[in-house]
C-alpha cells in the first residue's frame, strides 16, 4: 500500500498532523489507516527530531513565528515553509542541488544541509515536516551541552585540570567521536561551549575556579590590548635578524630551527628559558635558578642544546631582550646562527609565544621559579611534549622529534 499512494497523499497527512490535528484524525481525513499513517511519520520524519505528542495523540502544536524578515547584508536568512516546499519539490523530482539552490536563491551547501537534517529514514523530505523540526530546533531555552551531559563535562574538567586549552579538548574529541552519529556529537563539544561554560553563568556547569586552569587564569573575557612602542633603542644591530632567515625556517620544512626566550616569575626576578622546535613543537627548558643574565642564559643554552644531534641544530630565533647579549658565544659553541625578531614584533616567534602560554598552568605568573628543581623542569617538559597537538594531526612533539631521529639513524 506504501507504494501504491503517491506522495502527495503523505504530504497531506503530515500538513494536518504539523497543523495540530491527531494522527487518527489526520488518517481518518485522507483514507488511510492508522498503522499506515504511523508507519509514514515514522519513516518520514526527520533523523533525530524527536516530535512531541500532543493531548489527542497527536504531535504538538509549534508556535509558528512571524514572517521572516528580508535578509540584510552580512545577515544569512533562514529558510522559510515556501523555500522547504521548492526543495521538497525538487528532491522528488530529483534534481540536482545545484538546480534546488538556484530556484530558492541559495548556496547548494544549504540545500545540502537542510536534507542531512531533515530528511526521514526513508530517505524522503518533507517541507512541512523539515519546518516543524526546524521550528522545535530554534526552540529557546536550550539545556547546555555540557550540563545535559555530565560524563562530558567531567572530560572536559579533567583536561582543563591537566592545563588542556578549550581549543586542544575540542580537537582531541572530535578526533576521538569522528562520525556523525547522535552519540558521537554527544561525545564532542566545541571549544567555544567549554569558554562559555567557563565565563558566561547561564551556560555554566563547570566549576567556577577551572578558568585557572587556562594559560591566562583570567576571570572573564576581555579583548587584547595593543601593546605600545616603548622607543629602546636596537641592541643587535649588527646580528642576523629574522628578515635574513632562510626560506626553509618559514615553512618549517626542515627540522632543527628553534624559537626561544624567557618566562619570568614575580618582579622578574626568576626566570626558567623556553626553547621550542618549530616543525615539531619540542619543547626544551632551560634550568636558571641562580640568574638570567645574559651569561648563565648562554650556559644553559649550549648545555642543554649540546645534547642534540648537529641536524637539529640549525638555527635560533630569539627575541631582543638583553639576556642573549652573549649570542655570539651560543654561534660559536652550538655552530648554529641565532637570528632576532624585529623590535616589538613577538609575533614573529609565534610557536614559542604559545609554548609560553601552555607553560603558564605550571609556573603561574607572580610566583617564584626559582624553586624548581632541573627534575621539576624536566617532568613538566615531558608532560607538554606528550600532549597531542592539532597542529601535529594531534601526534605529540615527542612523537614526532622521535620519527625524525629514527629517520637520521
């Protein structure tokens, strides 16, 4: 019997049940029995939309909104009943989403998404159907993600502890939930939700003190401000700056070129040195505790960085601070040029600027870095360079510093 009515028959079964009418009713009206209607909702439906059931076993009414307003510039405009009817039309009459996306005036990308929404498990499409999930998907308000969902929640609390970035616990997830099943878009969250989570009340549910876990340890959000110029004068000019580079450190193409500098504890009084690889964002901490002269950073610099083998050892990118006043010594003893960013320009060492950030969920701004041990710096390095990276396809930079030595030997 399913085959032998025409679509046209379902569609008008399922305008009198998006109407409010019951789903005997609604059957009753059109000639059908009650088990080939259910058995049409059922199948035709949308994937995932579960339709609420109103008091006469029928789905619910939906408040229907007011027209929708002509799309402004920059805006993007929703779909209305009548461009549902054209796609539900031309998905019928099979036409290419191309052509649908042309007779409603939008990108077939729309078209596209609109029919992995809302198409039954039939295959079919229905407008008012496709209208009616619509509608009850725009519903406000709507439970957060992550307080509907606790084992979510203690994931992303346990990763924010561990010094995860929101970014990071994204990424890690949808690499771990990569269909598109409902369970696996339960089982990920955006990086966006969990910042919300931490900084906007109503959408909340996480602890109030995790945002201390964030490299910034801010409370709230609040935009970056420009740094100013602070007119010092050029200590360098007569060392390589970073203009001077080769192509290959840019694209990071060839292993062994290094960004460096330092992070400072209370009254920059202490300080650790942070090295960073730039193709595989191994990490390398420089043990201070006495001094962060321009001497004791040479030191620790050609001692740790001895260690390497010569291939990767190319070349160091640093940023203009007096502490690597003895950058001629590190030349000499390491064979490796050492290269200077441009005056007020810490963008130019990107990678370690972030490396910097992460480092903060260990060595706090304000506190004393004096007190680490070489073992404190060593575990904590060893931590950071196990931590998968989106940058890496989620590998750890030991993982991949660990390919290139195998690949020299």
């Amino acid at each position: 019997m399913t085959r032998a009515c025409p679509p046209e028959v379902r569609t008008a079964l399922f305008d009198l049940i998006c109407a409010g009418s019951s789903l005997s009713a609604a059957a009753r009206r059109i000639g059908v029995s009650r088990q080939t209607a259910h058995r049409w909702w059922a199948q035709s439906g949308p994937v995932g939309v579960k339709l609420q059931k109103g008091a006469h076993g029928g789905p619910a009414r939906v408040p229907q909104r007011g027209p929708v307003e002509p799309a402004r510039p920059g805006r993007r405009r929703m779909l209305t009943s009548e461009d549902r009817a054209v796609i539900a039309a031309g998905w019928r009459a099979q036409w290419s989403l191309t052509r649908i996306a042309a007779e409603i005036g939008r990108d077939k990308s729309v078209v596209s998404r609109e029919l992995r929404r809302h198409r039954g498990a039939d295959g079919s499409y229905v407008g008012s159907l496709a209208n009616r999930a619509a509608a009850q998907r725009r519903a406000r308000p709507k439970t957060p993600k992550l307080v509907a969902n606790p084992a979510l929640a203690a994931t992303v609390t346990r990763r924010l502890e561990q010094g995860w970035s929101p970014g990071l616990i994204a990424a890690v997830l949808r690499a771990e939930h990569p269909d598109t099943s409902p369970e696996a878009r339960m089982s990920r969250v955006s990086h966006e939700t969990i910042y919300q989570a931490l900084y906007v009340q109503t959408r909340g549910q996480l602890r109030a003190d995790l945002h201390r876990c964030l490299s910034l340890k801010r409370r709230k959000r609040r935009s970056r401000p420009r740094g100013g110029q602070s007119g010092r004068p050029d200590r360098y000019a007569e060392a390589f700056t970073i203009s001077q580079r080769p192509a290959e450190v840019a694209d990071r193409a060839v292993p062994g070129h290094w960004e460096g500098d330092l992070i400072l504890g209370a009254g920059n009084a202490s300080a650790i040195g942070t090295l960073v690889e730039r193709s595989t964002r191994f990490t390398i901490l420089l043990h201070l505790p006495g001094s962060h002269d321009a001497e004791s950073v040479a030191e620790a610099m050609v001692r740790e960085m001895g260690k390497l083998p010569e291939h990767l050892r190319r070349s160091i990118t640093w940023d203009r601070g007096s502490e690597l006043a003895q950058y001629r010594r590190i030349q000499l003893e390491l064979g490796l040029p050492v290269y200077f960013c441009d005056p007020h320009s810490p963008w130019q060492r990107g990678t370690n600027e972030n490396t910097n950030r992460l480092l903060r969920h260990w060595f706090p701004k304000g506190s004393n870095l004096s007190i680490h041990t070489p073992e404190d710096l060593r575990r904590v390095a060893d931590s950071l360079n196990s931590r998968p990276r989106p940058t890496l396809d989620l590998q750890t930079p030991a993982q991949r510093l660990a390919q290139l030595l195998n690949q020299a030997a």
